[in-house]
C-alpha cells in the first residue's frame, strides 16, 4: 500500500504503540476499551484490548509491540511471555485470551517455529527459564526461580493463544484506512456515489417536507404529499435531483467517517453551512427560490484539505438537504 510500509517501519517504540492503539481501536469493536501500557512497569503489557468491563479479571488481548531494526529475537520473545506469566502468577491479572507479537520487521525464525508449534515453546520456556527469565530479566537485580507453583502455571497455560502480526497483516486491513490517514495524511480515495431507492424512505421525510412547502410557497397550489410532486412536470424532476443529491451526501458522508478519523466529516460539513448560511437568510421571493440560490451557492464552495479531490457537487448540494433534516437550515422568503 503505497510506501505506508516504510513510514510504519520508521515509526519509533511509543509511535508504533500508539499507531497500533489506533488501528486496535477500529478493527475491533468487541472491545470495550483499549488501553496501552508503557514503560518499566508495563509487565509485559503493550496495548491490551478488553473484551468486558471486568478488565483485567476479565477476558481481553494483549498486543505487544516491537520496533526493531531487525526481526524480533528469540531470547526477547521468550522473555517477554515469561514477564507477562509470571505477573499473571502473581495476581496483577489473568493471562490474556489471546497474545499478538507486533514486530513491523517481523519474527525471528526460531521463534516463529516455536508460535507455531505451541508445546515446544512452553518446553522451551520451561526448560530454559534461567536463560531467557533469569536475573534481571524480568525484575532488574532480582532472581526469579521457576518454583513449581510457577511451573506448574505456565505448563496450564495454553500457548497457542500466542501469534505475530506482520506488517503486511497491518496494511492490508480494511480498517487500517483511517489509521493511515490519521498518521500519514493517506488519501481514502473516492466515496461511492448513493443509490436512490425508488420509494422515498422515511428518513428522507423532514427535507422532503420542506421541499413539499417551497413548491407551494412557489406555485401557490397545494400539494397533498410527494406523490403528487413526483408525477408534476415541473416539480417531479426538481424532486428527483435533490433526492440524488442527499442520498450522494449520505453514501458521502458515512464513506468518510468509515475512512477517516473523526472530526473531518464534521469540518466538511461546516464548511459547507458556512458557506449556504447567509445565502438561505437572505430575502428570496419564494422558498423554492432560496433552495434554488442556496444550490447554486454550495456548488461553487471549494474545500479545502483531504476531502477536496473527492467533493463532487451533488455531494456539496446534498449536503444542505441534510441540514434542513436536522433543523440547521430552514427554507425562508
């Protein structure tokens, strides 16, 4: 994807957690929070996902994060399970439903084979404790002998519970998108354009209502419902575009908030009422004509920023439709 792999892989220890915090946060919403844990008393901790409000008596993943210039070694990946089971033995929490190594330069490959041969890397671990968890690995100037206590709860714990996510895995998922934007100013590239359904749905109502008004403000005859608007010469196809319109602002718009970090939906959209407010406000001789001045104006608005490419004018048109919807803008003489 584009070089987002470089500029992930120049990311520093704290940068990579947090960009890994980002892209947890999105690609899973069985989470009820995600939190992240730096420095020495991380006990082998990064950023953890729980899947309860029980937190850390509870379910939840943990993702540890490794920015190495060179794949991960053995010895730390060995010791780094060995930090968070013997915590867990202590009580500081329950050991974590699931285990991610994310190591951007990848694993060594000694230890992949062990990720993937569970009861060798808990042979391994136990075997070698002294080597990989002795002093100062996990307490600095403090032993920790492998009592069997310990042992015992290590060899329960299930090792296939442990994997590594690769760069690759990162930047080929879906929900990576708004996290490269966030960091790295990605582009998400067009929204698709909406699909009007051909009967007018019920969220449609409130725009449609007014519409309904500016044309008998306009025409000085009465209209029963949008049935008889879809089927004037005149007015049936004026309805027509300002339905592609809002359907085209909304496929827009839930694009973008799919796509981008929050707030740039928002910052669109005010800039386009900023731009229609004085316009809709200004004496028109009828609601229809202040629809028709306030279309005209939202088309010709530039946007700034990374939406501008992907602005079309249906989009900027739609738009105001759905302010009539939520009340921010009414159609006025």
């Amino acid at each position: 994807m584009d070089n987002y792999d470089r500029q992930l892989l120049s990311l520093k220890d704290d940068e990579l957690e947090r960009f890994v915090r980002d892209w947890v946060e999105r690609n899973n919403s069985s989470y009820v929070e995600c939190s992240r844990f730096s420095g020495s008393g991380d006990m082998g901790r990064d950023i953890v996902g729980f899947l309860s409000s029980s937190r850390h008596e509870g379910e939840w993943h943990n993702y540890q994060c490794k920015q190495y210039g060179k794949t991960l070694p053995t010895e730390d990946g060995i010791r780094e399970i060995g930090k968070l089971l013997y915590y867990s033995y202590m009580g500081n929490f329950t050991v974590p439903t699931k285990y991610f190594f994310v190591a951007p330069r990848g694993i060594n490959r000694n230890l992949e084979k062990l990720i993937f041969n569970p009861s060798a890397f808990r042979e391994k671990l136990i075997s070698d404790w002294d080597k990989y968890c002795g002093v100062g690995k996990i307490v600095e100037n403090h032993h920790i002998p492998l009592d069997i206590g310990l042992k015992d709860f290590i060899e329960s714990f299930d090792f296939s519970r442990i994997t590594r996510i690769a760069l690759d895995d990162i930047l080929n998922d879906p929900f990576v998108k708004p996290v490269l934007t966030k960091w790295f100013g990605a582009d998400p590239g067009p929204a698709p354009k909406g699909v009007v359904p051909a009967e007018i749905q019920t969220s449609e109502l409130p725009y449609i209502d007014q519409l309904i008004d500016a044309y008998k403000d306009h025409s000085g005859k009465d209209f029963a419902s949008y049935l008889d608007i879809e089927l004037h010469p005149k007015y049936g196809p004026h309805l027509a575009r300002q339905r592609e319109r809002f359907h085209d602002a909304e496929a827009f718009k839930r694009f973008y908030r799919d796509n981008t970090e929050e707030g740039i939906i928002t910052v669109f959209e005010d800039d386009i009422y900023h731009g229609v407010a004085d316009i809709c406000d200004a004496g028109h001789q009828d609601k229809l004509e202040c629809v028709n001045a306030v279309m005209a104006q939202a088309a010709k608005i530039s946007i700034s920023g990374l939406l501008a490419p992907h602005t079309r004018i249906p989009v900027k048109q739609g738009v105001c439709h759905h302010f009539a919807t939520e009340g921010r803008l009414r159609w006025r003489r």
